[in-house]
C-alpha cells in the first residue's frame, strides 16, 4: 500500500474511533471515552491538536498516563510511525 493510502486509511480509521467514542457517549451498549481514547491515539500518529490534546489527557488524568502510552507506542509500532510524543 502506497504511503498516501496508508495515511488516508489511518485518518479515516481514527475519525471512526471518534465518532464511535461520540455515540458512545449517549448510547448504553458503546463505551464513548474507550473509543474516543482509541481515536485520539491513533489520530496523534498523524495531527497536532490530536498529540496536544492527549497530552492534556494524560496531565489531567495520571493514572491514565501509562495505558495511553502503552497505546500510543502499540498503535506507532503497528502503523509503522516512529514515536514523536513528547512528554
């Protein structure tokens, strides 16, 4: 797969984890903040805000510090990103 591929299916891939996380917010079968979580790391490979805003997540939740990037290095290693998070 070509490299703009990758990225296109990559984004789309993290907007569907978003809008998940977003329905699951309002419906009692779907787990919103799992999947929002899932979106975000995966969006963080490719956006800016998407990195700043997971880094806000993990300064104002600590004890989810260390699932988030366990996460975020699971999901770099798999799509083939180096790890840019900084902490």
């Amino acid at each position: 797969m070509s490299a703009a591929w990758k990225r296109v299916a990559i984004i789309i891939v993290g907007w569907v984890f978003i809008a998940l996380g977003i329905a699951g917010l309002f419906l009692p079968i779907l787990q919103g903040i799992l999947f929002l979580l899932i979106g975000l790391v995966i969006l963080s490979t490719e956006y800016h805000w998407a990195r700043r805003l997971l880094g806000y997540v993990r300064h104002r939740f600590p004890k989810l510090d260390s699932v988030i990037k366990a996460a975020h290095d699971k999901a770099a290693s798999i799509l083939g990103h180096r790890n840019t998070e900084s902490d």
